[in-house]
C-alpha cells in the first residue's frame, strides 16, 4: 500500500531522528512529508518505531493512505514527481 507520512516536530533532535527512520521506509517528497509503498506489517512497524522517538505531547506525526484510485488522481505541479517502487523483471 502506497501512504503518505507528514509531520510536524518542533524539537531539531527529535525531528532529525524521525526524518532518518523515515528514509528506511520511504522516499523524501517534501521537508516533513515522505511517500512510502510498504505493505501493513512494514507499517505497524514503522508505527511502533516512530511512537518510541516523539514526544505525544508536542509532536505530529500523520499517515494517509493512498489506494490506486487515489493515486491516480494526484495531481503535481513544478517539478513534484510521485515516486512509485519500480516493477522488476526476472529474464
């Protein structure tokens, strides 16, 4: 499943940490926002990893899942690309 995670993390150690956790799941399209095609499991995961490094009280941390007729109807301006996980070909 495709998920776009957003945050909102007002402390730089904190928010520092959670951008590099992120990097393992996802790619970058934004500053706080990250584009991740990771399957449920992968997810939860993330989920649990994520909730160990922010504190609840201050920080936001948003997941938004996209289904193929989302995807579909994305639209992107300037030089925004959505990155989709390539298909691969066994010869």
């Amino acid at each position: 499943m495709f998920w776009i995670v957003s945050y909102d993390i007002p402390n730089d150690k904190r928010r520092y940490r959670v951008s590099k956790i992120l990097e393992g799941y996802g790619r970058r399209a934004q500053y706080s926002v990250f584009e991740c095609e990771i399957n449920n499991d992968k997810r939860e995961q993330l989920e649990m990893r994520l909730q160990r490094e922010i504190d609840p009280e201050e920080d936001d941390i948003r997941f938004y899942p996209m289904n193929r007729a989302d995807l579909k109807r994305v639209r992107l301006l300037g030089k925004a690309e959505l990155q989709r996980a390539k298909g691969y070909y066994i010869i």
